[in-house]
C-alpha cells in the first residue's frame, strides 16, 4: 500500500532471504506467462500435506530485514521478542535468522541487485517486473505441487476469489512460479470534516461543483475558528492517481478524474474499440482543465505534488476534504483525533459524475509475490508460515509478521461491514460466522463492536464512538469508510490490463515520469492545457505505443 494502512504494515517489505551466502546457479530457459492459467488455487488433485505441520527438527529461514525508523509496536513488542516468534517456533518449529537489513527506502535495490549478481534469498516477496525477470532467468522453484499440497483452504479460497486473476501473473508455461497476495478490494473515497460543513451551514458535496463551493468556504470561511486565512480545501500529496500496476494511491485525485470519465494510468477500451491509455483520452484534459482552475482558485494544495506527507495536513487540522480508501480510521485520523478529537470526519463515495455515478478504478488484487529460490530445500516453509498468519492473525497481531505474504478475500471489507450491521441490528449473532475464517479480523470485530460503538448504533459522528477503545480505529474505518462500498452509485471500472510487459520493464519509469511532470505543469498553470497534446505524442513516441501493442496480447 504506497499505504500505510495499518499499525505494523511495514512487514509488507520483510521477505525471507537466504541461510546461506550463495544462490543457486542460473538454469533453466527463459519463460513467459502467456499460457493459460488456471482458474482456481482449489481444482488440482495432488494429494494434500498438513498445512499446520510442525517439523520434527527447527527450520532456521534467514531474513532480509526492511528498516522502518518510525514504526512503533502497538503492543510493545520487538524484534527480538514478539507472539509471532514464539507462535512460529511453538507451532512449526521455525525460526528465522537476519542475514542482513537495509532501509525500506532502498530494499528494491538491495533485491535487484541480489537478482541481477544471481546471489538470491531463499524466500522473497517480490513485484511484479522482478518476478517476470527471475522467471526468465530460471532462478525461482515451481511451486505448482507444493502450493497444492500446503496451502490452507483459506488461502486456496482467498486466491481463488480474483476469478484467476491472480494466478494468471504468477503462471508462466503453465507453472505456478509465484504464491500471490491478495488485497481487499477498496476504492478511494471523500472524507470531508463534517463539523466544519456543519459550522458553515454547507451541505455533502455531491458533484464537482459542489466539491468546490465546499473547498471555497474551507479556504475563506475560517472553519477552524483560528481567526487566520490559513485552512485547506483538498489535501492532496505526490501521486495525482494511481495506474494499472498498483493499488489506490492516498490523498491523490483520483474521484475528480472519474467524475469527468478519465482514467488516466488504466487500459480501457478507445471508441474503435481497441485497447487505449486513459491519460491520453480527451477526458482526461478535460479533468486537468477543472484541476487547474481549481488549484488557480486556491482550492488545492499549494504544495501538490511536492508535499511528501500529505497526511500533515489532516493531522494539524488544516485540511477540510482529503481522498482515501476506507482506512482513514486507522490512518491518519486517529494522530488527528489526539490534536482534536472532536474532528467530525466522515467518508461519502462523491463526486459523481454527469449521470449521477460515482466512478471507481477496480486496482490489481496482486501486487506481491512469494518466490522461493530454485533448489531451495524447504519450498513449502513459507507457504506454511504464510498459513499460520492467516490463521491467527487475529491472536497474534499484526506486528512482526515477517516474510508476510498478504491474504485477504476481495471481498473482505464489504463483508465485515455487512456482518457488524447484522449482529448490531441483533439480527444475527457473532457466533453465526464462526465458518469463515478466512476473514482474519471477523470474530474480533464482531465481539468487540459494542465496545467502540457507542449507541444510537445507526449514528456514526465522531461523538457516538469510544475512541479509547483498543479496536476502535477497526471499527470506524469499516463502519464509516466501508459503507460506501455499497453506495447504489458505485460504478466499477477494471483496467483491460494488469500484466506489466517487456517494453515496459525498460521505459515505464520514464513514461509515468513524463506523465507526472506535464500534467502537474497544466495543473499548476506553469504549462498552457494545449500542452497536453505534445505529452500524447510524446507518450506513444517513448514506448507507449509499443506498450499497448504488447498489452493487447495480454487481454482474453
């Protein structure tokens, strides 16, 4: 997640390394994923292997350790002392061991250079452009028959829920080279300080216009009551929205495109019915062009695209509106509520577009994958650990899940959101779902909603929850940010395309690089709108006509 969308997630970048100084030798030919993939983790008949098996003697699993400086453990743990090391050790005999660390900010580098000089990890999370670069250097183990073999029915059934999307991008000459995480899917929202709309007399913003006379009033109005001209329409960051290749990007501008039927970053179909890059389309200039009269009138941040943590200026109490995905309850709000805890904010699937729906980029459920190098001796161990923190995450925590491979049914935060308004309707009791476990943080949630949900159960202001409770940054973001995942105006919008292509691999750095830079010039005015038309051409002459020939291939 360019996201940090719970305590602890910095162990999305820990992976399992090597036990030994050398890697296995380079063999094996080169491999693309172009044949078909199966449709389902649950279809093969090899026989099954207890998932939870212990070994009879320890499996020592060495570690590359990502160094977060500003990680804090929510309940005191460390590295040398955590549930999770005990529990590996208690239930499976395995240990792990840190063979080196190096800053989370510079891990990708660490690894390609491991992947490039051959000297590889055991055991590895990986992206994409380095999965397909390992496959096609013969480094990785088919993992075919130990998945089929290890795998719990949970994490068989999590996969399987992205209808074979996620085993396409780790199937290459039919073989499964890769165990695919998998993300719930979420969507990008408005979370608007309500107290402040209230204060001004201002109604929810339901169209662009209305996002903003809203932002106009934040700006002009002194919603904050200081006396001074100092408030924030929208707080957006670096990233204006996300692509193809990754997850929804925090505080960028995502809904404003969709409102204008622009989807720049995603494949979608042009009106011949071809395969087209939406931030080449009409629609997207026509969005740049309500962006930068927008920020002209101070309805933006000033600092768009430069301010690295936008996040600061929700958490000042600055910033009046902001786009995020349901998680705004676990971050950054709660470091906001301790500056001002009756900060109202509130999340509402706007701005629709001219027929009245709000759009929303459908991301790649996929963007981790676990490799094992080839002639690994225990290429089933990481499947097994990866069970085990399935299993009892909601015992353990989340803290300290190295070598942690992400497993969450697609529709994980819909569902849980579903469930607490049965069992707070007293229509339903939590016991009711103690079948499915694949929803790690159900139970929990469900036996402590009460506890952080103050009554009337119906009313989510900030002042109808405890927020002392120790799960009430859970409970708010599903309660209050993923009610929106059944909005009637939803609308999804998949990309035709998530596979990353050969072209890609050497000039996609550049051309997103190129993207940015002229459409935050339009935005900020240093750039006539026109300029548009030069990035297009520019765009296609750099590789991005080569790219959607490629990608074409990749679309069934």
């Amino acid at each position: 997640m360019n996201k940090k969308i719970a305590l602890g997630l910095l162990v999305a970048s820990m992976v399992l390394a090597t036990a030994c100084s050398n890697g296995a030798k380079n063999s094996g030919a080169a491999q693309t994923n172009t044949s078909k993939a199966p449709t389902s983790a649950s279809t093969d008949q090899t026989a099954t292997a207890d998932p939870f098996g212990k070994y009879q003697d320890p499996v020592t699993v060495g570690i590359a350790y990502s160094v977060d400086p500003s990680f804090k453990s929510t309940k005191g743990e460390t590295l040398e002392n955590n549930a999770w090391k005990k529990a590996l050790k208690d239930e499976l005999n395995v240990e792990f061991k840190i063979n080196w660390q190096t800053s989370k900010e510079n891990f990708d580098q660490k690894m390609n250079l491991s992947i490039a000089s051959n000297d590889l990890p055991d055991v590895a999370v990986v992206n994409q452009t380095q999965l397909t670069q390992m496959v096609k250097g013969g480094q990785l183990q088919d993992l075919t028959e130990v998945f089929n073999q290890y795998a719990s029915p949970a994490v068989k059934k999590i996969i399987d829920s992205t209808n074979g999307l996620a085993l396409k991008q780790v199937t290459f000459d039919g073989k499964m080279m890769a165990v695919p995480n998998v993300s719930a899917e979420d969507y990008n929202f408005m979370w608007i300080r309500k107290d402040w709309l209230d204060k001004l007399g201002l109604e929810v913003p339901k169209t662009v216009e209305d996002v903003e006379k809203v932002a106009k009033a934040f700006v002009e109005q002194d919603p904050d009551g200081n006396g001074r001209k100092d408030t924030i329409g929208i707080a957006s960051g670096t990233t204006l929205y996300n692509d193809f290749t990754g997850g929804p990007a925090g505080f960028d501008l995502t809904p404003i495109f969709s409102a204008f039927n622009a989807y720049p970053g995603y494949v979608v179909k042009g009106a011949d019915g071809q395969p087209v890059y939406g931030s080449t389309l009409p629609e997207t200039k026509t969005a740049l062009a309500k962006l930068r009269d927008m920020y002209a009138n101070g309805l933006l941040d000033k600092e768009i695209g430069i301010r690295k943590a936008a996040e600061e200026t929700v958490i000042s109490g600055k910033a009046g509106m902001f786009f995020l995905g349901f998680y705004g309850g676990y971050w950054p709000l709660p470091t906001a509520w301790a500056n001002d805890p009756t900060a109202d904010w509130q999340a509402y699937a706007v701005p629709l577009d001219a027929q009245g729906k709000y759009n929303v980029k459908v991301t790649n459920p996929s963007n981790g994958f676990l490799v094992v190098r080839k002639g690994y001796e225990h290429p089933e161990a990481p499947i097994k650990i990866n069970n085990l923190y399935l299993r009892d995450e909601s015992i353990n925590g989340n803290d300290f899940m190295l070598a942690r491979n992400f497993f969450a049914p697609l529709d994980e935060i819909g569902f849980e959101y579903k469930a607490l308004q049965e069992v707070l309707a007293g229509t339903k009791k939590p016991e009711d779902y103690a079948d499915k476990t694949e929803y790690k943080l159900l139970k929990n949630s469900l036996e402590t909603i009460k506890n952080a949900k103050k009554e009337p159960y119906d009313k989510l202001d900030i002042q109808y929850w405890n927020q002392k409770d120790k799960d009430f940054m859970r409970a708010y973001s599903v309660m209050v940010g993923a009610k929106n995942h059944f909005d009637p105006n939803l609308n999804k919008v998949e990309s035709l395309s998530y596979m990353r292509t050969k072209t890609m691999e050497k000039r996609w750095t550049n051309l997103t690089k190129l993207e940015n830079q002229a459409f935050l010039k339009i935005i900020m005015g240093s750039a006539p709108i026109d300029s548009f038309d030069q990035f297009v051409k520019d765009w296609n002459k750099q590789g991005g006509e080569q790219i959607l020939k490629e990608l074409s291939e990749t679309i069934n």
